[in-house]
C-alpha cells in the first residue's frame, strides 16, 4: 500500500493543475494542523474563515508570510507585492547583504588554524576546506536571497498584466525562481554547506567540550532543513531550532576567540 503523499507533496500537485489533489487538500485539512495545507484549502474553497485555523497553526516566519499571502489573494488583492515592493527588496537586500558576510568570517577564522588550531595536517586541510565551504555558503545564500530584490518586481510586474499569458508567464516564472534559485539553491545548498562548514571549523580548532558540543547540535538540527521537501514531520522545526543556536554559537565563538580560549 502507497503512502499518503505529505502535505508539500500535495500542494505542489494542486500547483500543477492536478484536481485529486485539491480534493485531498481540503479533506486532509479537516484533521491537519498543518499550516501549507491548511492555506492551501482556504485557497481552493475561498473560505477566509479557515485562515483563522491556518493563523493558529503558524509558529514560523515562513509559515506567518504563507497566511498573509493567501489573505491578501482571498481579499482580490493580487499585486501585494507591488504595493510593499520598496519595503520586501530593502530587507531581503539587507537579508543578502548579511548573509555575504559569511564569506569573510569563513576566511577571518580560518586564519586561527596557523597559531590555534590542531596540531598536525589534519587540523589544517580541514581549516582549508572550511574556508571554502564558507565561501560557497555565502554564495549560494545570496543567490537565494538576491532573487527578491533583482528577480521578483519584474515577475510581479508580469503577474499583474492585464494580458493572461503574460500574468501566467509571470507567474511561472516565479514559481520557477522560488524553486530552483529559493529551494534548491538558497536553501538546501545553504543548509548543507552551513553544517558543513561549522563541523570543519569544529574539526579543525581546538576548544572547550560544551562549545563543540554546542556547534555540533546546532549544525545537525540545521542539517535536517536538507529533508523538507520529503515534508517529514518536524523537519522544519529542527532545522529552526538549528539557526537559533547556530547563531547563538557564533556569538559564543566570537567570545571564546577574544577570551583567547580557543586554540
């Protein structure tokens, strides 16, 4: 017997004009607290009642944006966008900008492998890689994001086109973006190539128990954000959990590196 596909499975289904899945959205929504699943059946039943539900259900910021999206759509507000358009470019804009700013703390700390880190080739050829790998996280992180400020007002502009082939094209288009340069490359590479980096960096240095411990926790639970679109329960959950103290550990390192305790 078949499994059920999960909730992100279906919605990308319904997305592709499949009317099964439509069905199926709106019945699993009876019995879901699942917060894509739950605004997808608003959507198919026009029902803005359910978003209360869908509002209830979020707890994160990607799920919170979700809920105003399907809101907006169910008010006949289809140019949103366009409306805060200044505003959504200026933050992702900071959003990538912060988010270059891995590629020189990968290099900065990889300089502490020359007088600090562990002894013999090892230690080094692990530093090496991880500045690499920090680099590339950068990179792929501001791929991501930059789509926002450089890709999406023209979209948006497409999408709203009074001619329904260029509004569809605009609209594929962006699904086409979300996917490849948000999911796929922004997020997943991202995911992967921050825990990669992180448990170098911890491979490579030597430093007390409790904050290797602690850097090596917070990449696996950022780790786990690989597994989203297997929609696995609490996969997104870990993988914010995962942020929350990987940030919390850099702020940790930042201390342990002034204290002159990591070497």
């Amino acid at each position: 017997m078949c499994a059920s596909p999960g909730p992100g499975t279906l919605v990308r289904q319904f997305i592709r004009g499949d009317a099964a899945a439509a069905a199926r959205i709106v019945d699993q929504a009876r019995t879901s607290a699942d917060p894509v699943l739950l605004a997808a059946a608003a959507l198919i039943q026009a029902d803005p009642g359910r978003l209360d539900r869908t509002a209830r259900a979020a707890t994160g910021i990607r799920d919170r944006q979700l809920v105003a999206i399907a809101a907006a759509h169910l008010r006949g507000d289809r140019d949103s966008f366009r409306a805060h358009q200044g505003a959504v470019t200026t933050w992702f804009t900071v959003l990538a900008l912060s988010a270059a700013l891995f590629a020189p703390i990968a290099i900065g700390i990889g300089r502490l492998s020359g007088s600090s880190g562990r002894s013999g080739s090892s230690g080094s050829r692990a530093m090496r890689a991880a500045v690499s790998v920090g680099i590339a996280a950068a990179v792929v992180q501001v791929i991501g994001l930059a789509r926002w400020s450089l890709l999406v007002p023209g979209f948006a502009a497409d999408a709203a086109d009074a001619d329904p082939a260029v509004a569809e094209r605009g609209r594929d288009a962006f699904a086409l973006a979300h996917l490849v340069l948000g999911n796929i490359v922004g997020e997943t590479l991202g995911y992967l190539l921050t825990a990669a980096w992180t448990l170098l960096v911890l491979a490579a240095l030597r430093a007390a128990r409790w904050f290797t411990v602690f850097g090596a926790l917070a990449a696996v639970l950022v780790l786990a954000g690989v597994l989203s679109p297997l929609d696995l329960p609490g996969v997104d959950l870990a993988n914010f959990v995962g942020y929350v103290l990987w940030s919390l550990w850099l702020v940790a390192f930042a201390v342990q590196v002034l204290r002159g305790q990591v070497r």
